[in-house]
C-alpha cells in the first residue's frame, strides 16, 4: 500500500497532522509519503500564500478575520479556482509515484483532488482530514471518499454539504508522545529546568502571533516566587529580541522555534496558546491545563469556541484576564484537575490510528473487489 498525504506549508499544525498520520500507517506496513501541496503551484503563488498567511496572522489579525468571516458567509470559488493551475500539475506527479491513496490535511490539496477528479476522472480513494474544529470555507467543495472530522462535528459537516455516509468522527490526529504518560519532573531536566518549580509556558504557534509580549511582561510580574516562566516565540525573531530583557529579571526564559514542543507540553503545569488545532489538541491529550489566547479571528475562534463550550480550556478577552486566570489555575489544582479530567475523557482514542485504519481499510477492500 502506498499513500501519499498532502499537507500545506502555511503554519506548523498541518504538517503536525501530516507525522501523525504518517507514522501511524507506517504502523501498519504501509508506504506513506508527506508532500507539500504548495510545490505545485508557481513558486510566485506559493511564496504569496505562505508568507501572506503569516504577516496577515502576525501583523493584520483583525482583517483576516474579516476575510474568513467573508468567507463562510460566501462560497470561496476564487480559492477552488487558485487551486486549477496546481491540479494539472499534482496529477502526473501521482501517477508516476504510483500512489493507491491520497489523504490531504488542507483545504487546498483537496480542492485540487476534486478538479482533478472532475477533468481526469481520477479513481484513487481521496481522504479529507480536518485540523480545526469547525467546518472551514472551502470544504464544501471538495469531493473526498472519507472525511475525517472531530468528535461532534459531524453535523456541522453534513450542514455544509459534505454527505452524511461520508463523514467519519475520527478527531483531529497527533504524534504517539502525546499518548505518553506525562510526568513533569524528567521532562524539566531533559530541558535544563528545575524539577520543583512549577512552569507557565505560552506560545503561539510556529508565526509567535497575538498579545505575547504584553502577557509575558505581565507574567513576569506576577508570577509567584515558585514558579518559571518560558515564552516560545517561534520564528518571530522581532519577538524573541524584544522580549529577551526579561530575561534578567530571572525566572524567565525566552526561546525562538523549537522542535521540543512535547517535551514543553510534558513540563508546563499550565499552556497560555491561541487556539490552534493541532497544538491545542496536543496539549489536551497530553492533560496540560490550557488558557486559550485569542489571537487571530478565524476558524480559530470557532475552536475556541469549541474547547471552552466543553469545558477543555479557559480564556479571557483581554490580557489582564488571562493572567487571572492562570494564577488561579496554578493555586487551585483542583480546578486543573478537573480540566484535565474532561480533556483524557474526550482524547483518549487515538485519531491517527482510526484513520490509517479507515485508509488501509478502503485500500483492501479495493484490492479483494479488483
């Protein structure tokens, strides 16, 4: 068996999904490769969307809510269109690989999928599988076989239009460490920290998006004496260079990108992130108490919307709030508890693992019948 998964270069979280799912269908014998949808775009095209995607997260937040808001009120044919060019592109590329299936963890390489089935009369078994918990624009009108979704949200699909028989609740997939059992102590001294201070940690993402330096000025002040703070910038470098002053103030520790984010998780006693669907579920699977950041309007309220609905996480509006909130989350442990509680309760079965089970079953049941 042979898989190809189509990810998207426009944010970590798709490509998290992307090793998840790779990892659990190499599992399970099969050949599995991960490809940039993007790079059958023209390279002008491609460096327009990735970039644009951050300066407008990073800089213009507001009006990209305007746009997705725009969006789900509009059907977004101009996206369907942007994707045409790429489709003539991508289907010779999955012929000569010889690929048997085709799984995209973005709305983009699923848009080419369906023009490619529409014009070329493509077989192959396409799965869609959703990273945020919400129905994003576009979705709509891809054609996929399975449509891989969050617990609960089935209906939200069916409501856009995606057939009833072909949604699949399988939730959002994340990598194997996240099933670990989580013990805070070791993963502290694997980062270089002090097993016996309790550790706040925000972070925003691969773009370091939102109010991030105001609340890390606003921790570092308030944070009780037994307590560190780290703030991930990832790869916003004007971030991490204004905020490295904190740093003398001890008890502060600022970083750029890393690619220990497990081990982040595994050691903070509380997550100060934006919603983000990949790094949101990673957290709550792991049982990280977890304060949602506002940052960018978008698919990402609606997960916010989501997680505090069902009790997964806490928010404020403002930034004064959500300090608030995490002091009263680091002295009442009971209340963490009691989150964390409901989060194992809901992430307990393993997403990654239920659809490269949906993916190899379909290609069996193709090969018995063939």
């Amino acid at each position: 068996m042979k898989v190809v998964i189509l990810s998207c270069n426009t944010g970590g979280g798709h490509n998290s999904a992307a090793r998840a799912i790779w990892g659990c269908l190499r599992g399970k014998g099969a050949e599995a490769d991960i490809v940039d949808a993007l790079r059958f775009m023209p390279k002008v095209q491609s460096r327009v969307i990735t970039k644009g995607h951050v300066f407008a997260y990073r800089n213009l937040p507001k009006l990209y809510g305007v746009g997705y808001r725009f969006e789900e009120n509009h059907t977004p044919k101009g996206m369907y269109r942007q994707c045409g060019p790429a489709s003539e592109k991508l289907y010779p590329f999955l012929l000569e690989q010889g690929y048997e299936a085709v799984v995209c963890v973005h709305v983009f390489p699923a848009l080419m999928l369906t023009q490619i089935r529409r014009a070329h009369g493509l077989t192959l078994p396409v799965f869609f599988v959703a990273t945020d918990y919400t129905c994003s624009p576009g979705v709509e009108l891809t054609q996929a076989d399975v449509y891989c979704v969050p617990r609960d949200l089935g209906q939200e699909f069916a409501r856009s239009g995606i057939p009833q028989e072909r949604i699949l609740e399988t939730g959002i997939p994340v990598g194997a460490d996240c099933y670990a059992p989580r013990d805070r102590a070791p993963a502290r001294r694997a980062l270089g920290l002090d097993p016996e201070r309790r550790q706040v940690v925000i972070s925003c993402g691969s773009m370091g998006c939102g109010p991030m330096r105001s609340l890390a000025l606003l921790l570092a002040d308030r944070l009780p004496e037994d307590t560190e703070l780290t703030v991930l910038c990832g790869n916003n470098r004007s971030l991490k260079r204004d905020l490295k002053l904190l740093e003398r103030k001890g008890r502060v520790r600022v970083l750029g990108f890393t690619d220990q984010m497990f081990a982040w998780l595994a050691a903070a006693d509380v997550l100060l992130s934006k919603p983000g669907g990949l790094t949101s579920t990673e957290a709550m699977t792991m049982g990280v108490p977890l304060i949602c950041i506002d940052a960018v309007p978008g698919c990402e309220t609606r997960n916010l919307q989501f997680f505090c609905g069902h009790g997964l996480a806490a928010t404020a509006r403002r930034v004064p709030g959500l300090v608030r909130l995490t002091l009263e989350l680091l002295e009442h442990p009971a209340a963490s508890e009691e989150m964390v509680s409901r989060q194992r309760a809901r992430f307990a079965p393993k997403a990654g693992e239920a659809i490269a089970e949906a993916v190899c079953d379909r290609l069996r049941t193709g090969r018995e019948e063939g």
